[in-house]
C-alpha cells in the first residue's frame, strides 16, 4: 500500500474487497484509502427533508433536473474510511442518478429524452405508493460528437499535497486526455499562489500527460484568479458549435483572492451565458469545501464529481465522458402535477437544493439544469392514494374554493408529468407532456428488480440523512430490497449498505 494510506477496518474490509481488486485488475494499483483527519473542517450545503404537501392546496411540483453523482462518491469515501457521512454530505438524488437504469433510449437527438413512469407499494409504508419518473437521453455517437475545446484548471495549492488529491487529479486528468480525438484541444492552466498557463492548446496526448506529470503542489490557493484565466483561454480558443468548457479540479479550499461563494457564482454565471461551460471535480479529505464544488458546477452548466480513486476517475471521464462534456440539452425542468382526486398527500424524495417554484417552468429565463449524452435522471415520489392514511391528519377547511375538481376526462389520471428543455442551441424550450394512469398504484404485478433496486438506493440516501418517515425500516433491509444486482457497482452499494449496517448508521 502507498505511503499515507490508511489500513481498511475489519468493518470496511467486506465492502472494500471487490472494489479494491476490481482496481488493481484493470489499472494495476490500487489508490490509497486515506482516512479523514477532521471531517468537522469539510464544508457542506445540506437542506432539510423535502416536506410533506397536501395535493389540495399544492398539487404541482417543479424541480430542476439534476445529473450530479458527487455525493454517492463523497458518501462512499466516508463509510470505505469506516465513518458515518455528515448528514448534509448526503443528497439522495445523487445516490440514485449514480447508477443506471432500464430506460428505453430515444431515438433522435431532436426529441433527445424517453419518459418512463412506473409505481410500486411504498417498502416501508404499506399505505403508500412510490411513483418513479425515469428520463434517459439521447447517447451521441462518439463519430457524431462536437469539437470540444477543454481547459483543464488543475489546483496545485499547498492543501493538494497528499496522496488522494493532486496524484489521483494526475490519473483523472490523463485518463481523460486518452479519450479525445484530433479535433480536441486541451489547455491546462494551474494555480495556487498565483494562476498560470501551463500548456497551450493541443491534442497530442503526450504532451497533455508529460504536462500533468510535472505538476506539484505548494503554496495558496487563488482560485478565483484560476477560474478568471481558465475562462480567458477558453473565450481565445472557442469552438462555434463545439463544446467549451472548463474541467476544474481541486479540493474546493479557494482561500486567495475571489473565493466568496456568491461572487465565484457570479462569475460563472456569466460565462455560461456565453457558452463556456464549467464541471467540477471534487478530490481529497479533511479541508473538503463540497459545497461550493456542488455550486459552482450546477451555476455553471456543467456536471460535479467526487474522485475518490482510479476507478472512480475512469467511470467519469472514461465510461461516461459522452456524459460528462456533451450536452445533448439545457434548461431541463421537470413539473408533476398531482390529482387530488386520487392522491391526497406526497413527497419527493431528493431534490431539495433543485426546487423551483411552479411560475419557472414556463419562464424560459429561468436557468435549470443540463443533460448530458446518454445521462439519466430519476426522481421517486412518495404518495398517499386518497382515502388512504396520510402522515398528517386531514385538514377540517380544505375545500370550497381551495382547489379545482379534476378536469372532465381525467379522473383515471394519477398524475401528469411535463418536461421542458432547449436543445443546445436553442433559446426558446420545448415540451414533452405525459399522464400517469391511476391503476399504476394498484398494478398487483411485483416491482422489478432495476426499480426495486432504485428505492433501495433511495431509502439508503434517506436513512442517511435521518429522514424520521423511514424511521421503521432497517439497513438490512434496505440490502434485501436491493436484491443480487449483477454489474459492479450494483454489488458494492449492497456491500456499502452492509458497511453502513455495522457502524450503526441511520439509526
């Protein structure tokens, strides 16, 4: 094991087994696995539990899409260090929109999203239902891919040095650099002191990797300058109809110069307006600033990560590059609207730092979320059919004048569900509208496993976070609904539930 490493616990030692030989197969080492030293000093933007809403008096949902896996690497570092995750580190949405599931892809790029909806009975409450809102994009070709024009910020500030921040940016970086194609360029501007260009736009491999390999760390941490020049090199070498982003990668510890949460986001605000796009990519323990990391990229139009080890970098910027640096649409606002004549009550599980109010959805201004080639979303909602017992008493005045009966024609609806999103180059958005119909909640057929194995992630993400309507359901039994999943990173979430099990989680 490398210097610095810390020793797996006999706790962590099951979950870690698989993922660590499944490393060192495909990329002969295994990364090491440092222990937090002070997790009190990471910095986290958590929101309280979506709350319960009545459909009467607010039957309309709307939520911003949201395509970031962050958080399921983040929580997945922790409970491999056999620690429990701060509850604010954990966002479910970001649990589940890490794996994929069995949506039907779509065919064409200008209608680039299929619409899945399916229901099940709620595991944990018998008197509930889970309705579940798959969308999968449209996957580019790699032969069909826009010239992308790449400025990889690397920071080498002196909180970089240690085994799992600026080595593994190294491997990420140059994993990446082995996926592009001649029409691609990379830049590479560091910082830390200071901010500089440390290589020209190129696309010969060699160069980008012998630049990275001679990258150390030392010093403080002026990122905002970073950013600043970063965004400068992409305005000189920008692509018309290409992808232009920004790649930062750093441990989010910007401690020189603009480093106020609110004027970074300004700042990247207004590039995106521009068309230069920015995804971050989250490295290291202990002085981890994840929140401004989450910020940052979804105000930037582009996508966040947490890299954690080698395999990790090759999932992002390997497996799923298409995803991570192609955008295939923008603006994307999902808005589901409730019939109370068939739901009384209902939650979404996730998405509390995505919420938008019901006037956004039209107003094509309002900034949403993007959505990369072949990515996926999936957002689980938690109902109550009317006349069913809710979680709350029923209300004495909710009728008269407080809602609308359903329209004629609708009463067999559960719920209709609107997407809206602009193609890349578009300015004006476009809608997709689908109903559910009420028998989903009574279908007697059992769930499959791919949803099953869905709401196993979600009830994980919320027992992490303390959510008291799962208060009755167990981890173990959280690993008994995600039943014997195949693929690998299926089988290590069962393991990591496990782990989660041992040291008491969620309790």
């Amino acid at each position: 094991m490398m210097a610095g490493a810390a020793m797996p616990s006999p706790v962590m030692a099951p979950a870690m087994k698989a993922m660590r030989a499944e490393e060192r197969s495909r990329y002969g080492f295994v990364p090491p696995v440092v222990v937090p030293s002070d997790p009190g000093r990471e910095k986290y933007d958590g929101k309280d539990v979506s709350p319960i809403k009545h459909t009467r008096t607010d039957p309309v949902s709307t939520f911003s899409v949201d395509v970031d896996t962050g958080a399921y690497a983040n929580t997945r570092r922790f409970l491999s260090a056999g620690q429990v995750p701060p509850k604010d580190a954990v966002r479910t949405e970001e649990l589940i929109n890490y794996f994929r599931y069995d949506y039907p892809l779509p065919q064409s790029k200008e209608a680039p999203f299929s619409v899945t909806t399916d229901a099940m009975v709620t595991p944990w409450n018998p008197e509930t239902r889970l309705l579940r809102i798959g969308l999968r994009g449209y996957d580019l070709p790699r032969t069909g891919r826009p010239a992308a024009n790449l400025v990889f910020l690397v920071d080498v500030s002196g909180s970089m040095n240690s085994p799992d921040k600026l080595p593994l940016v190294k491997t990420a970086l140059a994993g990446l650099s082995r996926e592009l194609r001649p029409q691609d360029k990379v830049s590479i501007v560091v910082y830390a002191g200071a901010a500089g260009l440390v290589l020209e736009p190129t696309s010969d491999g060699e160069k980008i990797r012998s630049a990275l390999d001679r990258l150390s760390a030392g010093g403080s941490t002026a990122g905002g300058a970073g950013l600043q020049l970063a965004y400068q090199i992409a305005r000189d070498n920008f692509i018309q109809g290409g992808v232009n982003r920004i790649v930062l990668a750093t441990d989010g510890d910007f401690n020189v110069g603009v480093s106020d949460t609110k004027a970074l986001i300004d700042m990247v605000e207004k590039e995106r307006d521009s068309g230069i796009t920015l995804t971050t990519l989250g490295f290291g323990t202990g002085n981890y600033n994840e929140g401004l990391m989450e910020q940052v990229a979804d105000h930037g139009n582009g996508n966040y990560a947490y890299i954690d080890s080698a395999l990790e970098a090759k999932k992002v910027l390997g497996e799923e590059m298409g995803s991570t640096l192609f955008t295939i649409a923008k603006d994307v606002k999902v808005q589901v609207e409730f019939n109370p004549a068939q739901v009384s009550q209902y939650r979404l599980i996730g998405y509390e730092n995505r919420a938008l109010r019901e006037e956004d959805f039209n107003n094509d201004k309002v900034d949403a979320g993007d959505i990369g080639a072949g990515h996926q979303v999936t957002a689980i909602y938690e109902v109550v059919p009317a006349g069913m017992k809710g979680w709350t008493d029923p209300r004495r005045y909710n009728g008269g004048d407080t809602w609308s009966r359903p329209a004629q024609g609708t009463q067999g609806e559960l719920a209709f569900v609107k997407l809206r999103y602009k193609l890349p180059d578009g300015t004006t958005s476009k809608l997709i509208e689908q109903p559910v119909p009420a028998m989903a909640m009574w279908n007697k057929r059992a769930p499959s496993p791919d949803f099953r194995f869905a709401v196993a992630v979600a009830a994980f993400g919320q027992k992490l976070r303390g959510d008291p309507l799962l208060a009755g359901y167990s981890l173990a039994q959280v690993r008994e609904l995600a039943g014997e999943p195949g693929d690998f990173y299926r089988q290590e979430f069962v393991k990591l539930v496990g782990v989660a099990e041992s040291l008491n989680a969620g309790r």
